[in-house]
C-alpha cells in the first residue's frame, strides 16, 4: 500500500456487455472522486473471465492500494454465466488474499437479466468502490495499531 495518505485505487472493467459496464465505470469514477480517492489505473479487459489477471498486474504495482472490479455476467440459455462469475469471483477473493490488498468485486451476476443488470449499476459499482476504500482505510490502520492487553477496534 502506498505511504501517504491518499488512497489509489485501479478499476478493471470488462467490455463484454458494455453497455452495462460503461454506466457501472462511470458510476465508480464519480463516486472515487466524491469520496476524495484517486483513481491511477483503469483497464479494460474482454471479460469478466478476464478481470482476475489484470487485477494480478495491478496489485503487483506499488501505487496501487486497491482494486476495483466492473462487469455483468448476463444469463444465457446455459450455465455459462454461472461458470464465469464464479471463477471470476474466486480468484478474485484469493488475489485479495495473496497481495494482501483489497479488491472490490462489482460483477452483477450470474443469473441477471440485462433489465436486472441496468438496474444495479449504481449499486454494484457504488458499493466495489466503496468496499476498497474501506478496506484500505481499515488495513492501514490495523498496520498501525499495536494491542497491548486492550481490545483495539478499527471501523
């Protein structure tokens, strides 16, 4: 994590079913900015398939405090969706994990309508955004604090 106090974070979107994705990127970049985080990366990949090793890249980088994930795993006539937003969202979980860094995962799916995908765009791109700054904000201080016999909270 960087050292100031200003928190970077990096957006990954995927492209497949943009039209939902596009209204979710901007929806978290007016709420990073509301919210006074800097937004230093975004990239785009193909799919939800592909956010997990663009998030890898990401996390990789020093001025990187957190990331951001976007996209919509829209249902099919099969179980593809499920297939996809499950992985997706795994290794997302375990990259967090790995880098020690968090990641927000704003993939609506699977089993969304595209109706049901527009509706959440706010949402779900509100709440990845502010489940990073979150998370960096509470693991600075837990790399702060210090227990000494007392219970510490960190909120």
């Amino acid at each position: 994590m960087s050292n100031s106090n200003e928190i970077k974070i990096a957006i990954v979107v995927a492209e497949f079913n943009y039209d939902v994705t596009y209204l979710m990127l901007q929806k978290a970049l007016n709420h990073a900015n509301f919210l006074g985080v800097k937004v230093v990366y975004v990239i785009k990949v193909p799919g939800s398939f592909e956010i997990p090793l663009a998030v890898s890249k990401l996390l990789e980088k020093g001025d990187v405090d957190g990331v951001v994930t976007l996209g919509a795993v829209i249902q099919g006539e099969t179980k593809h969706d499920e297939v996809v937003a499950h992985q997706a969202a795994r290794k997302i979980m375990d990259l967090s994990i790995q880098y020690g860094k968090p990641v927000g995962l704003g993939i609506i799916g699977p089993g969304a309508s595209r109706m049901q995908a527009l509706e959440r765009v706010e949402d779900y791109a509100r709440r990845a955004v502010e489940a990073v700054v979150k998370m960096v904000k509470r693991l600075k201080e837990l790399g702060k604090a210090s227990a000494s016999g007392q219970v510490i909270f960190i909120e």
